[in-house]
C-alpha cells in the first residue's frame, strides 16, 4: 500500500497542474477585463496566451518526462509567464499605465527560487 502511494504521487500531480493553472489564471481573467472594454485584440491575446499556457502545463509534466530535469520543464514555463506579463502590459500601454513601476518586480528573484531548490531532480529521482 504504501508503494503504491509513491509510486501514484497523485498530490505531487496536483501541485505541478494547480501550481501552474494559478500562476496563468490571471491571464483569462485580464483577457475578459480587455473584452469587455473593447479591447478585443488584447482580449484574443490573452485567451491565445492562455490556451498556449495550459499546453505547456500538460505537455511539460514531470511524470510525462520522468527523466528530464526540473529546470528543463521549469523554463519554457516561467518563460511563457514572463513573456505573458510583457505582452499584456504592452497592450495596457505600459508600466505607467498598467499602475506599475519598477519597484513592482522587485519580488522576481523568490519567482526563480525552484530552479536552485529542485532544478536538479527528476520526476524518478528518489526523495
């Protein structure tokens, strides 16, 4: 029974998909924010960017590349994000606009703390 636990990993599971679908669940949001102003350019974008996330997010699973190292998996993602959060700030029309400034991405350094906490594993590696 207890094998069968490690070797299920199903809350691992959960906290890779969940993990994820909230760091990008902003992105459908502003894309329904941008829609209903008008702005049905930046709406698509959002929805296009979204939908190309949750690609990412189910392609890019651990257990479906048991032998891939996290930072692999880990880069096309924070990738996609940081290129999400420039798009969309482009289409608010800039930092000023958007109510952002510089100070506002002082927190990206803990973003990038599991490359150095997990980057080395793999989804085989044991605990």
């Amino acid at each position: 029974m207890q094998g069968e636990k490690i070797m299920n990993r199903k809350g691992e599971k959960i906290g890779w998909t969940g993990g994820w679908l909230g760091a990008f669940c902003w992105l459908i949001l502003l894309a329904a924010i941008f829609m209903f102003q008008g702005n049905f350019k930046a709406g698509f974008c959002g929805i296009i960017l979204f939908l190309v996330a949750l690609g990412l997010i189910s392609f890019l699973s651990p257990w479906k590349h048991p032998d891939t190292k996290y930072w692999k998996l880990l880069l096309p993602l924070y990738t996609m994000f940081l290129f999400s959060a420039g798009i969309l700030i482009y289409f608010y029309g800039g930092l000023r606009n958007a109510g952002l400034n510089l100070g506002c991405f002082l927190w990206l350094p803990v973003l990038f703390l599991p490359f150095l906490t997990v980057g080395k594993r793999t989804w085989n590696d044991k605990k």
